[in-house]
C-alpha cells in the first residue's frame, strides 16, 4: 500500500458517466487518488483508511550484512523533491477524503516516523479531531542491519473522527470479545506481511509495504458496520478491498499504478466473504437489549443446578431456579455472590463466571450473547 499518485480502476468505465449519486463500489479507481476522489460524491464513505507513501528519503541501498540486498521502498511514488511538496500533496488528499467522509465517518492513515507527524499536523489544520494514535507493534520487524539505531519495530495509526462532536463508529464490545474479554489497547502486536500472505511476483515482493490483513480486519472490526463503505486512496495490491469483502463491507480503491491494480483484482476476486451469521458481532451495553441472567435460565439456556466456576476454577457456585447463586453458606446474584467471593467491593458477574458449555468452560457473558443472536434470529 502506499503511492503518491492514486490508480485505475479494474473495470474500464469513464467516471464521468456516473449519476453523481451513484458510487463505484468494489472498484479501482485509476490515477491520480485527489482526482479520483474528487470524482466521487460528497458524504458518501463511511471510512477512509490510507496508507499514504512515508516519503522515507533513504541514501542509498541497504544491505545486510552477508552482502544481500534488502528490498526497501525505493519506489518513484515514495519520492517527493521537498517537505513542502509532500505537505502540499497530504494536504490535497486529506482535503478529498475530509469532503467524501460521512459527517459521522472517521479517518484511518498510517506512518512511520518519517511522515506520521506531518500528516498528524494537517489532518488536524483541516479540522479532524483524533481519537487515537495506535502503535502497530510488529512481531516480527527487520532488523537495523547497520546497528547505528535501535531497530525500527512499529509504525503509527491515527484514527480521527470529522470533529469533536461527531458520532463515530465505535464496537467497543466487539473488541473486547475479540481481545479475550480484555479492554482492547492502543498498542497492538501483529506480524508484518509475510509467509503466504505476502506477494510475490518473480520471487519478490509485489509491493513493498504491503500490509498485514489481520491489521485492517482489526481496524473495519472495530469502527465500520456490515455495509459501510471503505474508501482507501492508496489501494496497492488490495489489502483492504480483500478484508473489506470478508466482512462484508463495500470498498472502493484508487491506485496509479497498472500492475498493483491487476495483482488486486486478483487477489480480490479469490476472496470469500464470510457467512453472514459470522459477521454479527458482539454489541456494546448501550444498543444490546437487556437480558436477566434469570431469562437464561427460564428459557433453559442454563438449568437449575448447573455449577459455575471463576477463570482458574478455584471459586464455584450451583445456579438455583430464581437465577441466583449458592457457594456453601454463601448466595446471591451472579454479582453479588462474586463480589463477596472475591472479597470486591464490585463484580460483573457476566464476565467473571464461566460455565462449561460444548466440552468448554465459556464466559458466561458469551452465552448470554448467543443467546441474544439466538432471539434475534
């Protein structure tokens, strides 16, 4: 991912002839990415997420110390004669994606420390409001070969909403489920681009920043909805058009460059989505409706007598018929019980209860929301 000039799209069709409300989903937009966007229709994406070039400004070649070459980004697209010059182009396409960008969409971009802070700096001038910076801790990094600085191990996501006031996506419990009922942190440790995933044409990399999909899984995971569009300037070999097309979101791409469109399309085209029962995730407490861990067990999702255990199985208790919670001379509900337990003064008894469900001890907040898809079914 990652051109200074945007693409061309995969199925020839003159822009032009477009209603002005009609958008070009699952498209590559060919060219120029603030041309191609300024053929798109104002408010109409959901989510941008760019991966502009760094502009790395790298002397010379790299080599590692065997004497082999390091494929870097040496790329005409990563080159800008001047800071001004590339200030002047962030500035062009934030201002693009700012006009296409929902009054309730958010912004993704992605750096290093070689430009990360100058487009930081002009998204806020053009009136973005940051919601985070995310540290993407690479598991796996490329070492500094020379040893004259510590090794480069991660980059930089900013994620940022329209203004301070907008009512951004945002499935926070999605997350949490995803990160083992763990609030989910800024500094995520995910693996580069490597292995089957990564592509190769001739025996080398197709792209040279190609991203991870497990990256952009998290990012649409966690601030798109089933539907939504993604808009990605920077399309490079389609990463986010792959994952976008899993979890069943609408994507439109622009790229300059010809043959990282025709890897895309390829790539792309291979692509399943995912069933459409997978793609509901878990909702936060304010939209989910209101269960009753008594409604479990009325509905006989849970059977009276049935034990519950904490995580490590030193604490216990028999669920009785009235939904509350007996552990010898001890009874409450499944919070209060779990509070005195543990000697808390507070505990949510959803996440800290687990009951054995298919051959598994399960939290036993992941059986009320089966129990929610159950009923919505």
């Amino acid at each position: 991912m990652g051109q200074q000039l945007t693409k061309e799209r995969a199925r020839p069709r003159a822009r032009q002839e477009l209603a002005p409300a009609e958008l070009p989903l699952g498209q590559i937009l060919a060219g120029d990415c603030v041309a191609a966007m300024r053929s798109l229709p104002a408010a109409s994406v959901d989510m941008v997420f760019a991966d502009p070039p760094y502009n790395l400004q790298l002397g010379g070649e790299l080599n590692r110390p065997d004497g082999s070459h390091v494929d870097a980004v040496t790329n005409a697209w990563d080159k800008f004669d001047s800071f001004a010059t590339y200030d002047a182009f962030t500035r062009a396409w934030l201002s693009e994606a700012r006009r296409v960008l929902k009054p309730n969409g958010s912004l993704w971009v992605i750096g290093s420390y070689h430009n990360i802070f100058r487009v930081g700096a002009t998204l806020q001038d053009l009136g973005f409001w940051i919601l985070n910076d995310i540290v993407w801790r690479k598991a796996n990094p490329m070492p500094n070969f020379k040893g004259t600085r510590f090794t480069n191990a991660h980059e930089t996501l900013i994620w940022a909403a329209m203004s301070e006031k907008s009512r951004y996506t945002f499935n926070y419990r999605a997350m949490k489920t995803l990160n083992d009922e763990l609030q989910m942190r800024s500094d995520w440790v995910i693996p580069i681009c490597a292995g089957p995933e990564r592509i190769r044409k001739g025996g080398t990399k197709a792209h040279p920043t190609q991203k991870p999909e497990a990256l952009l899984y998290r990012v649409m995971l966690a601030t798109t909805n089933t539907g939504d569009v993604v808009l990605d300037p920077f399309f490079g070999t389609g990463t986010t058009g792959a994952v976008a097309k899993r979890l069943g979101r609408e994507w439109i791409g622009c790229e300059r460059e010809a043959a990282y469109r025709t890897i895309a399309e390829e790539r792309i085209a291979l692509t399943l989505p995912l069933d459409e029962s997978a793609l509901t995730t878990m909702q936060s407490g304010k939209s989910a409706p209101k269960v009753a861990f008594g409604q479990l067990i009325e509905t006989g999702w849970i059977a009276p007598g049935t034990v519950l255990h904490d995580r490590k199985r030193r604490l216990s208790a028999s669920v009785r018929a009235d939904g509350s919670l007996v552990s010898g001379a001890d009874s409450g509900s499944i919070h209060s019980l779990g509070a005195k337990l543990q000697g808390a003064p507070s505990c949510n008894g959803w996440t800290f209860w687990h009951i054995e469900h298919e051959g598994e001890l399960k939290l036993l907040d992941a059986l009320r929301q089966l129990y929610l898809l159950a009923i919505e079914d």
